[in-house]
C-alpha cells in the first residue's frame, strides 16, 4: 500500500516517522539512553539558505555526538540501509548562439551557423563513449575511497539488471562500472535541451539559439566553482568566447564561436564520514540487529543533501538512514510512500 502526493516521500514521510518513532518511544514506556535532538529543515529543495546560520547561531545548543540524517532512499532490496556520504551539486546553463533571429532553412540552411548542431557537438566533446569525463582536470581533486569504502561498495547486492529492466534500457552510460561505482565519481549531466521547436510545432529553421540544463555532481574533494570553471575552460578550449550576460551585437559579430554561461549561486561540496569511525561500526552493529536482515552499507548517496553545513558548523559526523522506498518517484509524478 502507497501514499500518493509531492513530497511524500521527499520528505515528509522521514519527518512523520520520526515523530511517530518518538511517539512510539513514549508511548512504551522505554528509557532513552541517550538525549536526542531534533533539527527539521523545510528549505532543502531551495538549497537550504537558512540553515548554516541557524547552525551557528545555536552551536552550543545543538552541540552532539553523531547527526542521523533521515532523509534519501533505501537501497533497492528493501533492506536497511545506512549511507555515510551524499554528493554535492552545481549547475550550469550554456547558450550558443548563431543568427539573431530565425532563418528559413533552405535559403540560410548549411551556410549560418546552427547554434542547436554547434551545441550538440560541445556537449559531445565532453565525454568519451564510454562515459567518462573528457573535460581536463575533472578528476583530479577526488579523495579516493577508502580500502573499507571499497570494500563496502563491493558488498552491496547488484541491481543493475533489475533497474534496466524497470526503467527500459538496454544499457548503462559507463558499461564498465556498477550503478554504486559511477555515483562515488563525479558527474556531468544534460537536464535539458532547448532550441527551435519540435513535434507539431516544427518549423523549416535555422534557430538562433541552443540552450542546456547542466548539473554536475560532485564528490568528496571537489569545490562548486572550482569544477565549473574546469567545464568553462574546457568551452573556450573549443573555440568558444565565453560571456557571462546577454551578448550585444558588436560581441555577436566579433566572435564566430559565442557561448554564454549562467552559473548556479546554490551549489554545495560533497559530505562523506569514515566508516572506520566507533561511531559508525556502533551504528552498523545496530542495524545488523534489524529484522535480522543484513544492512546495506553505501559510502555515499548517489544524491545531494547540504550535509556540509552540519560537519562545518557543528563538526560531527553525520550517518544517513533511509528512510523512503527506492521507488518513491521523488521530484516526478505519482511521489509516493509505501506504508
């Protein structure tokens, strides 16, 4: 049985099953063995803007041993599922441009500049066919995995057949690696693509401008602006003059090669705590005692939490618990929880 409704499982139901835990905890009777405070952020989907001030306006109040973090999907089998890290995110939006207005495409066609071609061919020149990222340099600042973490990642039960089946594809985008290996490493992904129109509303075009939706994933050691300037870097190493505002048109006939890149102001570095830590060998012990089921162990959530702001502030490690089915539909349509 399933609830339906935004937000349902991102993040209401983590909010109510804490509550209802609590509850529960009362209602019994039980003695607690250790004091436990409650931090609820209703801004995360808007990058949490108030949150790090809040932090730090009541450090002493909120000082702690261990931070739970509630929030995320379990893993695939269903099992209790802890995760010691979550990625960190920025994005993009590159626009480039060819004539200033619509051209007919048979008598302009071939000879000016199709922004929607010219943009397809920057976003290919950043990967390889195999999935790996092409742009200089973006590797670079990872803080590799642990010999536990890798060990851990190895544990974790295979999905990939099952996902591929269910969500309708033959094959993954990196062939090489697992889905757990590929969301430990940073990534660059297309959100969306806009230039023309298409379907009924086709038009026999040359359009003047190609527009992507960019976000890149981020892992331990990697900075938002540092990360962006890389891709920045690698647009100009394409020929491209790179502006930051509307060009005008003297900029427009200078440059035969122009792309404007809008930068994200919300973006966050990665999070990830030691699984060698007392604190999280105590917490892994205690889920081995759940259900009698073996707990699913994931160094870092393929997903973005502001995790940072609470090691920054408060300096604790933070432990993930699942909480909301894998299949809940988070940010899409038909959100759901299952009761």
């Amino acid at each position: 049985s399933r609830l339906y409704g935004r937000a349902t499982g991102d993040d209401k139901a983590p909010i109510i099953c804490l509550l209802t835990a609590l509850n529960a905890l009362k209602v019994s009777g039980y003695k607690l063995k250790n004091n436990i405070k409650f931090i609820l952020d209703g801004e995360e989907e808007a990058g949490s803007p108030n949150l790090g001030p809040c932090l730090k306006k009541h450090k002493d109040l909120l000082k702690s041993d261990v931070l739970f973090m509630c929030d995320g999907p379990a893993y695939f089998s269903g099992d209790p599922t802890l995760f010691f890290g979550v990625r960190g995110i920025t994005s993009i939006e590159i626009t480039v441009y060819g004539p200033n207005t619509s051209l007919h495409s048979g008598h302009y066609g071939n000879w000016a500049p199709n922004p929607g071609v010219r943009l397809s061919q920057l976003l290919a020149s950043m990967k390889d066919k195999q999935g790996k990222i092409i742009v200089d340099g973006f590797y670079d600042t990872v803080v590799p995995l642990s010999a536990t973490e890798l060990e851990a990642i190895k544990e974790v039960p295979g999905f990939d057949d099952h996902l591929k089946k269910l969500y309708g594809f033959a094959a993954s985008e990196n062939p090489g690696l697992s889905l757990m290996e590929t969301i430990h490493k940073p990534s660059l992904n297309v959100n969306g693509l806009r230039s023309g129109w298409v379907g009924e509303q086709a038009r026999t075009i040359v359009p003047p401008t190609a527009t992507a939706s960019i976000d890149i994933r981020l892992v331990k050691g990697n900075e938002p602006k540092d990360m962006v300037d890389k891709v920045i870097a690698h647009i100009e190493k394409q020929g491209y003059h790179v502006v930051y505002d509307e060009p005008d048109r003297e900029t427009r006939l200078t440059y035969p090669m122009l792309a404007k890149v809008k930068r994200s102001e919300k973006g966050y570095p990665a999070s990830r705590t030691s699984m060698d830590l007392p604190v999280s060998r105590s917490a892994a012990k205690t889920f081995a005692g759940l259900k009698g089921l073996k707990p699913v162990m994931i160094p870092s959530l393929g997903g973005s939490l502001p995790i940072y702001l609470f090691t920054d502030a408060l300096n604790v490690p933070v432990i993930g618990v699942s909480i909301a089915n894998y299949d809940n539909n988070q940010h899409q349509p038909n959100e759901n929880i299952r009761i």
